[in-house]
C-alpha cells in the first residue's frame, strides 16, 4: 500500500514539473513557428514568469495591451485568425480586471478555475508583445501564441516579467477556445 502510495505520489510530482517547465512541446514533435517583429520586444525573451520582481512604483507602471494583434495575424491563415480575438479578449479581461470576461474564453468552467491564478485584483498586466505564433503539430487546429509582457503585484509593489503561452484550439463547433495558459 505505501509503495503504491510513494508510486502516486511521485508520477503527480513528474507530471507537475513536466506541466510548469515551460516548454509547449516535447523536444521530440515538430511544431511551425513564427516569430513576429514587434515594437517594444523584451531584451530577454528566455526569462519566464518565474523572473525575480523588482521593486517599482505603482505610479509609473501602466496596465495596457500594447500589442499589435494585426501585425501578427499574417501568422495565421484566415481560418486560424480568431484565435488572435480569443486571445485579445482574455489579455483585455486580465488589463481591466473583468473575471467573468477573463473566464469566458476558456474550454470550460474547470479549466477557467484552474487558470484564475493568473488573474487576481492585486495584479496589473502591461502586454508589449508577441514573441511567437506556433501551429501545433500534435494537435490540429491548435495555435500556440506566447506573448511577453510586465505584471505588477500591488501587495508587494514589484513588477516581473511574464512570458505567457496561450494554447487555443478550434472545436468540433468551430469555436475557438483556450485549451491552456503557461
């Protein structure tokens, strides 16, 4: 019995890990990538949500979505391009703090919890950039869309870089939802 235990224990661990080492694919799968040229690119796009914060004034940060979402639609074909509003949308809800719009382009309600880590009253986003556009090729109809930007934290005043992937999918309806964001 405790061998099965420590077995559970140690496979959600792996699974866990594997879920937060920020990478989208399996070094093994083939994926299209695009980088798309923006204005206001980060210096490092290696830094992940993980970078340490630095002290900032609440004065001098503005939430904003400052990326140029038309630019990147040349990524995508025509039938991918409402993606890019899915994804407009939640960054919107996550600049103006609007739960149920922020909760509203997920696949469903318990993904829409399990992601609310993101979105809290006590942080401001400012996103500056796309850094890429990947189709998915393990899964048709799924982009992945990692965009970089600044979040601060108001409890702690400290501003960090983000960098957030968005996998959004096409379903059988031909909605597109978000199926994931690391």
């Amino acid at each position: 019995m405790i061998k099965a235990i420590v077995m559970t224990t140690l496979l959600v661990s792996l699974i866990f890990l594997t879920a937060c080492s920020g990478e989208s694919l399996p070094k093994d799968e083939q994926s299209t990538s695009t980088n798309i040229p923006t204005q206001n690119a980060a210096t490092d796009t290696t830094k992940s949500q993980d970078t340490s914060a630095k002290p900032s004034s609440n004065s001098s940060f503005k939430a904003e979505l400052a990326i140029d979402l038309e630019s990147a639609k040349d990524s995508l074909n025509e039938n991918e391009r409402p993606a890019l509003d899915v994804l407009e949308t939640n960054l919107t809800a996550l600049v103006q703090h609007d739960h149920k719009l922020y909760r509203s382009g997920f696949v469903d309600d318990q993904l829409a919890e399990a992601m609310d880590f993101y979105y809290g009253e006590q942080f401001q986003y400012t996103f500056s950039s796309i850094e890429s556009i990947e189709k998915s090729a393990s899964i048709k109809k799924q982009v992945h869309i990692t965009v970089l930007g600044e979040r601060l934290d108001t409890t702690t005043n400290s501003v960090e870089e983000v960098k957030m992937m968005y996998a959004i999918r096409q379903n059988e309806q031909g909605d597109w939802d978000i199926y994931t964001i690391d």
